[in-house]
C-alpha cells in the first residue's frame, strides 16, 4: 500500500463549508467521516490521508462532484542514508 493526501477545496461561502463536510460525513466512509477541514481559519479546503494502492483508489474514495477537482499527492519519506547518496549522485553531475 501507498500513502496519498487527498485535498478538497470548496468555495468560501458559510454554506458551502457546510454543504462540503454534509457531504464528505454522509459518505459513511471512514476515510471522509476522518477530514479535517481548515474553514475556520480561512482556508476553504478538506484534507484526508489515505492508504490505498494508487492514485486511482484514492480519487475513487471521493464523492463524485470532488473528484476532477481535488488534489491527489503520493508522500514518501526519506531517510538520512537516501538523501546524501541521492546528493552524492546529483552533484557528481553538476
């Protein structure tokens, strides 16, 4: 499995907050029912992380009307060993 963050903006009118959370709550599914939402703070977006095998499922999870429009990004992590050789092999191009 990989792990995806989903991001779902909305408009910033008060009902369209509320519209996007009925929305993403009535879902029933865990993954939506777990958004966390930035719209008391301004910013007019729902985030999710998820655990699927590719970006695919991970759009499939949305409700319909949010899928062409959200942002769907595949996170890694590095460890410090990756990072200096990937370093290494990049500046021995330069």
């Amino acid at each position: 499995m990989a792990k995806f963050f989903i991001e779902v903006e909305h408009e910033a009118e008060k009902t369209a907050c509320l519209k996007a959370a009925q929305v993403l709550l009535k879902s029933g599914s865990h993954y939506l029912t777990n958004a966390d939402f930035g719209c008391l703070d301004g910013v007019h977006k729902a985030w999710i992380t998820v655990d699927v095998a590719n970006k695919e499922q991970a759009k499939a999870i949305l409700p319909t009307e949010y899928r062409s429009s959200a942002k769907i990004v595949k996170l890694n992590k590095f460890n410090l060993g990756e990072i200096e050789e990937l370093l290494s092999h990049h500046e021995g191009k330069s």
